[in-house]
C-alpha cells in the first residue's frame, strides 16, 4: 500500500476524526499539521477548499473527514471501525450522520452566539440532543462499552473529537455535561482512556485559548 499522508491541524476536530481513525486502524501515515491562519501556497493543490483534514495517497486526493474515513476503514480489514452486520453499519451511519447533522452545529452555534437569550435556547437543545445520545448508551448497555460493542468505531470517531473539547462551551458558555446523563459519561471517560485519544490529545487551555474568537463573536 502506498504511504498515507494526512494533512491536519491540531485544533480542528475535524481531523482529530481522521488522525483517531488512522491510529486505531494502526496504519502509518505521515502527519503534516497545517497553519490554518497562514496556509502554504502549495496547499491548494491538495485541497481546493482549503480546509484540513486531507488525505493523500500517491496521486490519490481526498477530503471531508467522514469520507476519509470510510476510505480508510476500507483500507485493511483488521480492526474493522463498523459493525459486521449490515443492519447495523446503516445504523451505525446513521448516527455518524446524526453527529454532523445535529450534535456539531449546535457545539458551534452555542460558542458564537452572542446574546444570551440565544445561547440559554441553544444550551437548551444540545443538551436535548445529549440526552439523546446518553438513552441510545443505555439501550445499548451490556453490549460493550462503545457504540456498536467492544470494538471503538466510525460512530464514536465522529462524536468524540468535540467532547475533548467540551471544557471550551464550560469555560465560554458554562455548560456542562449534565450528571445525570450517566451513559454518556462513562462513554467519554472510556474513550479518554484509549491509547489513539491519548497520544493526540491536547491540553484545556490549548483549546480554550484558540477558540477565543469563536466564543467573541470574531469568527
């Protein structure tokens, strides 16, 4: 196989989604970090859009961080990051389309808003949608501690990468995970403890610190 290279920037959630992919897959892959305030020139011959992640394998370009990775799901076949069964891969696609559809946008509409009748009503539907996610775990309870069982995949990728960075809507917006969302919890604790979160995670301050213009109202 030819050598992958995943272009990136630690701050981007985005592709935390595909640098988590990668390590839990245990392909290697070189990692080149992107200053997305000062893109390099060449940059948009990998992606026109500019934006991170990238992937680049020999002349083969791809973006989008979902679609990267389901490309590289599809790259080996150990440790396979969706379910077997087919019923449950469209389920398990269902909720990564949830996390895009619902889950993020409401993370970055709670940072930006400004005024706060609008960020107490959009505190307010993220934590319906938390909610939602914490009774999907419990129905799922005894199944293994992932979304689809024992093995970490796409579903818990595409959701975990904002709850690293939670400690930015505590600090900016002072929303927390509720208690009593006990499911969703232990779900996040359990991926904080595994190695691939471990060794791309960033400190608190790091993120709370760069997404000060979010939380201002200056992006």
């Amino acid at each position: 196989m030819e050598k992958i290279e995943l272009f990136s920037a630690r701050v981007c959630p985005f592709a935390h989604r595909s640098r988590l992919a990668l390590m839990e897959k245990n392909l290697p892959f070189t990692l080149i970090e992107i200053d997305l305030r000062n893109k390099p020139d060449w940059y948009p011959q990998v992606n026109p859009a500019g934006a991170v992640p990238a992937l680049r394998q020999g002349d083969f370009r791809l973006r989008e961080s979902l679609i990267i990775n389901e490309y590289i799901n599809e790259c080996c076949a150990e440790s396979a990051l969706l379910p077997a069964n087919a019923q449950q891969r469209a389920e398990a696609r269902l909720w990564i389309d949830y996390a895009g559809s619902s889950f993020v946008p409401l993370f970055y509409r709670l940072l930006k808003a400004q005024q706060a009748e609008e960020q107490g009503a959009v505190a307010a539907e993220l934590c319906r949608v938390l909610a939602v996610l914490d009774d999907e775990l419990k129905r799922r309870t005894g199944e293994g501690p992932y979304w689809f069982g024992w093995q970490v995949g796409l579903s818990d990728i595409a959701l975990y990468p904002w709850f690293e960075r939670w400690a930015v809507l505590e600090h900016y917006r002072g929303l927390r995970i509720p208690d009593h969302l006990n499911a969703l919890r232990d779900w996040i604790e359990t991926m904080q403890g595994r190695d691939a979160v471990k060794l791309g995670s960033e400190p608190t301050d790091y993120y709370i610190d760069q997404y000060a213009d979010y939380a201002a109202g200056r992006k």
